[in-house]
C-alpha cells in the first residue's frame, strides 16, 4: 500500500507553491524529484566522508570506497544481476547507450549487418547508433508502431534475420507510456543469434526490473529519473560481453599497466570507468534504491496503473482533448493534444495553474513524425502523485479551453 501523506512528506520539493498555486508536478518521465533520504545522503557523503575512490591508504578514501562500491552493489541487487562487475557507473542512459555503441558496435558490428530499433525510441537509442553506422556502414532497421502505440511485434518478426546483430528497444517509451514485452523481444532476437539491449531509462522507476528474467544483453538507465542525482547512470550487460569489449574512453582508472609503447585494462567494471567517477552521484543513487524499495515497486505498478486509469478517465472528459498513446500495457504518461491550443500553450498556460507538464517532441522527433504531430503536452505520474493532481491538471484544461476555444 501507497502511504501517500508519508511519501508526500519525503519529498521537500513537492511542497511548495508557484505562481501562488500549490506545484503539481507532473514532469517525472524527464527527472523526478528527490526524497530527503537522497539529499541527506548526498550532504552526509560531502561532509563526512569525502575523498577519491581506490587505491587510497587513508581513512577517508575507504571510506569513500566502501560507499561507492556499496552503491554498487544496491545496483546489482535492484537489477537481479549476476554479479557486481557487471555493473557500470556512466552518466546516464545517453552515455550507457553511446558506451555500448562505440565499444561493442565498433568491434562486433561489420558492413552488412543490421541493429533493428523500433519507431518510439528516444534519440538516445537511436543517434549513437546512426554515428556508428556511418563509421562501419551497418543498416538500421526501424520496426514500426500500431496505431494504439504499441509495437508492432508482427512487423519486428519479419525485420528480423541472421543479418540482425542487435535490437536495441526502449522498455517503456517517454512519449506513448508504451510497456514492451521485452522477454519475448530478447527471444525473437537471441533466436536469430541477435543481442538485445534494453533503454531502461523510464522503467526503472515505474515496474520491477530482474535483467535475468529479461534475458537481455545490455540494460541502460538513469539515477535522475529514479528519484537520484543527475550525472550518474549505469549500464549493465553480460560478463563475457563486457570481457570482449574494448575500453570506452580512456585515462586513469581504467588501465592495470601503462607504458608509452602500450597500456593494459584494469578487470571490469573499471576498464569502462575512466577518470574519478561521480562518486557521490552513485552514493545518492544507492540511497534512491533503497528509498524505492522501501516502498517496493510492486506496490508503486499498482498504485500508478490506479492512478493512470482514473487520469485517464478525467483526462478523456475534457472536450477537445485526445490522448496520444492508449496501449493495453502502458506506464503513468498521458501524452496528449487540445483542438483549440498548440502544446506549448497548454504548457505555458498550466505552468501559470501551477501544473507543470512538459510540451514538445520529448526527444523522439521520428516518432512525432510517425505521429503527424509537432508536439505533444505530456503529463508524467510518479508514486507520490494524487488523484487530486489529475483533478488539478484537468481543471486548468478547461481554463486553457476557456482561453482558446
Ligand atoms: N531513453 C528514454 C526512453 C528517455 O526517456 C530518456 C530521457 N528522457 C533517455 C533515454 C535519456 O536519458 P538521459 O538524458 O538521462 O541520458
């Protein structure tokens, strides 16, 4: 059970006012906002514990280490991976999957071969690989969307051959709220001796996620969107994956000897770790997860499906409005367009009702192109959001519609 006064009381940024109207934020599939937990945890580390990681002989650097490698393991164990080596520390989802583009596609990926990714994803799942394409020469092949934004997995069957290397697909997309049934997705591609990566980047914060279950390859996701801090992401894949592939980025960190003829890898998850890492980044990731598990994601699927439903339902009644994306298996995002206002408007407009959204391509402008639209405005639901925040959002749409209709 969702204890919503509680949770709502964690998160310090939700109580406050803008332009004299309680916030209602509703912009989580971009960042979400952080428990005190987090903030805590962040301060603490500055204040107390604060120093570089490995190779330290003092009290401090182990101390910073233990946290770290700690953080790590809270990762591993959020994931269900194998092993903790697995576990990558990058940025985010944009440099987890540009890691695996440069590492794994410019050493496996040849003339002639084909990553397949799917028409709703993000331009994080869909540049690095143009960039990489244009260096080998690869094909990418793009399996459409139904009409009802789900995928087309009948059209992903016939893409698929033994030219297929990689599928690359997102879990859920940020646009369509769009669930990919991802364990069947990994079978079609592992049956056509393909990988699967899986741009986890808005999952993670919605559903459970056990990368053995998923039989996936390479998993990507974020901290921000995760309730942690920004800069600091991770990208998981298969020990024997990472063993084959070469180093992302080099300099310190990452090497076991150098010498000015040549230079050795440090073991794994180091070789892909180069420079000091955002230390205190992945401390307050560690924090997030262990926040989130305090509620447990079942209970948060639950509770957002609920509360997708009833937005839903409020957000159909209002004339004028069509929501785009309307999947069977969806997560808590209500993309959607107005008759009478262009989304940037209705964005400008709920800011001023104090209901953020977001409005704009939301970085999937082949998807908007599919879509025939411009633009869409986006509502996105986390656990600490109310059925009166649907209510607010709708009643500052009829004063958009009173504006422009
Ligand atoms: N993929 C998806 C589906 C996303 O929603 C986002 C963030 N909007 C990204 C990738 C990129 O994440 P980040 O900017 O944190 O690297």
């Amino acid at each position: 059970m969702i204890d919503l006064e509680r949770i709502r009381a964690d998160f310090p940024g939700l109580a406050q006012e803008v332009h004299g109207k309680p916030l209602v934020f509703l912009d989580n599939a971009a960042s979400a906002q952080k428990p005190r937990a987090v903030i805590d945890a962040v301060a603490h580390h500055y204040a107390h514990d604060y120093a570089n990681v490995h190779r330290g002989v003092h009290q401090l650097a182990e101390r910073a280490t233990d946290a770290y490698e700690g953080a790590r393991e809270k990762v591993r164990a959020f994931l269900n991976a194998p092993a903790r080596h697995e576990i990558v520390f990058v940025r985010g989802t944009t440099e987890a999957i540009n890691l695996v583009a440069a590492s794994w596609g410019r050493h496996s990926l040849r003339a002639g071969d084909e990553v397949v990714i799917t028409e709703m994803e993000h331009h994080a799942n869909i540049v690095p690989w143009q960039l990489m394409a244009e260096q080998i020469g690869f094909q990418i092949k793009v399996a459409p969307i139904l009409d009802d934004g789900s995928l087309d997995m009948e059209a992903l069957a016939a893409l698929l051959s033994e030219r297929t290397r990689l599928v690359a697909v997102t879990h859920m997309s940020n646009v369509l709220g769009t669930v990919n049934p991802i364990r069947e997705i990994v079978d079609m591609a592992h049956a056509h001796g393909a990988l699967c990566l899986v741009d986890g980047a808005q999952s993670v914060s919605h559903l459970p996620v056990d990368v053995q279950d998923l039989g996936c390859d390479f998993y990507a996701f974020s901290g921000h969107k995760l309730f942690g801090p920004t800069g600091i992401g991770v990208l998981w894949a298969r020990e024997e994956l990472l063993e084959a592939m070469p180093p992302y980025q080099g300099g310190g960190e990452m090497i076991r000897e150098v010498s000015f003829e040549r230079s050795t890898w440090a073991e794994l998850p180091y070789k892909f770790e180069a420079g000091t890492p955002h230390i205190v980044g992945a401390i307050g990731l560690g924090a997030a997860i262990d926040y989130v598990n305090g509620i447990g994601l079942a209970a948060i699927e639950a509770y957002e499906a609920e509360l997708l439903a009833y937005a839903t339902e409020v957000l159909n009644s209002v004339p004028g409005v069509r929501i785009i994306g309307t999947a069977p298996h969806k997560g808590s995002v209500l993309s959607f367009v107005m008759d009478c206002a262009h989304p940037h408007d209705i964005g400008t407009l709920l800011d001023a009702e104090g209901v953020a959204v977001r409005a704009g391509h939301h970085c999937a402008m082949p998807l908007m192109e599919r879509l025939g639209l411009p633009a869409t405005a986006r509502a996105s639901f986390a656990f600490y959001n109310t059925r009166e925040e649907a209510d607010a959002l709708v009643a500052a749409l009829h004063k958009v519609r009173e504006i422009f209709a």
